[in-house]
C-alpha cells in the first residue's frame, strides 16, 4: 500500500471500534492509480453499514494527497446480523443475513451465464446489449465477473476516469448507447482481485442497487463463471427474469453448461435457452463456414433438457478483433449482428412469456 495511502486512511477512524482503518482492518485494498485513488473497505465486524459515515472521511483525507484527485470508495458487503458458524447442516433458513430486497433495475432482466470461463459469455453479454441498444432499447450492462472483469475493455471504456457519484446514485458509463457498470472501472487495468465468495456477492449487489440506472428496458447481467457462492447469490438476491446461458458445442462445455442450468433450477430462476458459441467457423476470406468444434451440440441438448435454443453466434475473427478494439461487432449489420440480434430478441421473448401471469383456475 502506498505509504500516503496509509497515512490518510489511519487518520480515519471507525466508530464502533476506535481505531484508525488500518489497524481495525478495515482495508481490504488501497492503490493509486494516476490521480484515482481506490479503497476496497471490510465490512464492520458486526452491526449496520458504516459506509455512509466513512465514505466522506476518506475521501477528504485521500484526496488531500497530494496528485490525488478522485477516490473510489467501495465496501464489499455489509451484513446486518454477525456471521453464523460454518457448519454444512447450518440449514438454509439462516445460512445468510438478510438484506433488503433490491429494486428491479429494468423492465428486463437477464443474466448471461456459462458453466466455465473462455466460452465467449462477455463477449455474447456484450454483444446482446449492444445489439438491443442499436435496436432501440435503453440497455444497461452490469460485468458481474469481479475476478476477470472485460465489459471496459469491450466497450473501450480501459482508460477512464473513475465513476460519479451524484444524489442519484453511482453514474454508470455510456458506450455505444449502451450503460455500463463494471467492477473493472475500480481497479487498476491489470490487477487481479480475489474476494472471498459473500464479498463478492455484496459487491455485486452494492453495485446494482446503488447505480443510477435511469428507465431502462433491459438489464445485461455478465455473471462471473461457475457455479459458485456469487452465483447463488445473484440468483437468490436480484430480480432477474431469466438466465441465457452460453456453451461452445463441445461436450466438455456442455456438461458445464448443464451444471449451470441446474444451478438455476435449483434457485428458481428461469433458464431462458442456451447460446451456442463459436457454431460455426466463418471464414472472413472465402466466406465458407466450417463446424471446428462440431455443431449442434447446444441445440441437441437444449432439447433433450426442454430448453429453448436461442441461437447460433458464428466463429469469427472479427468478432475477436472488434472485442479488443472495444467495439462491439453487433453494433453493424452483417451476419455477426444479425446473429445477435436474433439472439437477444428470441431471450427477451422466452422472458416475456417465462413472467406473463398463469391464468387463473379457480376450482368451486
Ligand atoms: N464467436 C466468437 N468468435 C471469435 N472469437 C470469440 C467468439 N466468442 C468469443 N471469442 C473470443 O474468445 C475469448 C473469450 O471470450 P470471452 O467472452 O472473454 O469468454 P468468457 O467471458 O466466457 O470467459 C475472447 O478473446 C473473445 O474475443
Ligand atoms: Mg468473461
């Protein structure tokens, strides 16, 4: 930790214990980064949030610094009861604090999931939002993946400054018609984070309920990969209307995909359909399509588990280039897009019918 950083924060102190930030171990992470300086912040160790409270102390004593001229506060979660004991018979009812129920962010929302990392989920999550956004839709962007997050680097968004926060809440960042929230947007490009699971996941309801995101029609939910603690929060804790979920037509990725799934079920969150990534190799020279990783897997099993299929997104070089470059392929028209597009209508389509009321039988 930077050794004014230190300084600033240990001259904040916590109320409930007395002592400076530092020594209460309050301080999950401090760095500086050009004029940004950010400050991951422990839950207290038992009672209410104290972040209200904090947040302006340590800003003021951050920002005194010399060459430091914004500070992102973050805490990662607060919970209202202590800790119970880890036991696996803890038994569900108490296993977690309550938390308050969060506000749907969205007319729409869904969350973009896949068993394992590298199947192209950011890339799909991404391209959904853009290609709804091009379509007309007030779209917002939440890249839940703490541990690898990319919605800055596919927006283009790598460089800059950190986000504002104003009465309203925490202003989320417009790229290609599109309002992002990125958990990137707080941390040094490059750096890595590992968080234990329940910070994570009060990371990622921190961020969706304390964001200013306006009247939107859809909510673009990047989930981090798995089927872990954070996972199941989510799940549990945001009104999420229904998962899409991504496979490559690989076995090996469909048998996670399939844990995904079940992961769902088991939450009670509606399973939209499954994407099949990198379907099918377009060549960008001769046009020609070629099946490399095999075709049709997805679809098979999708029906084989009575899900819906969603779509096929080609493989495609640019699809690669254009998410380095940080614009987004579905923002232009061509098979990519279109691919997209479909995509994102078939998923907004099984949500509506997914959340439409059963008619009512009445029995006399
Ligand atoms: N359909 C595709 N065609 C070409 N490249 C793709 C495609 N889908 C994903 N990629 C590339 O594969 C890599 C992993 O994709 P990413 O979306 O980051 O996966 P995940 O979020 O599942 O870890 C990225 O470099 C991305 O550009
Ligand atoms: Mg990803």
């Amino acid at each position: 930790m930077d050794n004014r950083l230190r300084a600033a924060l240990s001259s904040v102190t916590e109320q409930q214990s007395g002592r400076g930030l530092i020594d209460a171990g309050r301080i999950e992470t401090a760095n500086i980064s050009g004029e940004t300086a950010t400050i991951l912040l422990a839950p207290p160790v038992a009672g209410k949030s104290d972040l209200a409270t904090l947040q302006p102390q340590i800003e003021a004593a951050a920002n005194a610094i010399d060459g430091i001229e914004r500070t992102r506060v973050i805490m990662t979660e607060h919970s209202e009861t202590p800790k119970a004991p880890k036991s696996p018979k803890a038994g569900h009812k108490h296993a977690r604090p309550k938390t308050a129920p969060i506000q749907k962010p969205a007319k729409q929302v869904l969350v973009v999931a896949s068993g394992k990392g590298g199947v192209g989920k950011s890339t799909v999550a991404a391209n959904i939002a853009a290609a709804l956004a091009r379509d007309g839709k007030a779209v917002g962007l939440l890249d839940a993946d703490i541990y690898g997050p990319s919605a800055p680097r596919l927006f283009g968004l790598n460089d800059v400054p950190g986000l504002r926060k104003t009465d309203d809440g925490v202003q989320p960042l417009e790229a290609h018609g599109v309002k992002i929230i990125s958990i990137g947007f707080m941390l040094k490009p490059g750096a890595a984070v590992v968080w234990r699971g329940p910070m994570v996941s009060g990371a990622i309801k921190q961020f969706l309920a304390d964001t200013d995101w306006g009247e939107l029609d859809v909510l673009v939910i990047d989930m981090p990969p798995g089927t872990g603690d954070a996972q199941l929060a989510i799940a549990q804790d945001v009104p999420v209307d229904g998962a899409v979920i991504v496979s490559t037509p690989q076995d090996l990725a469909l048998d996670d995909a399939r844990k995904a799934i079940a992961l769902f079920d088991q939450t009670h969150v509606p399973v939209l359909g499954i994407v099949e990534n990198m379907s099918a190799f377009l060549c960008p020279h001769c046009g020609e399509t070629s099946h490399i990783f095999g075709h049709g897997g997805a679809r098979a099993e999708a029906a084989a588990i009575g899900v819906e299929f969603l779509g096929e997104i080609p493989l495609h070089l640019d699809l690669r280039k254009r998410s380095d470059e940080g614009l987004p392929a579905a923002l232009e028209d061509g098979p990519i897009g279109d691919a997209f597009l479909r995509t994102a209508k078939a998923a907004l389509t099984a949500a509506e019918t997914l959340t439409k009321p059963a008619p009512e039988i009445i029995f006399d």
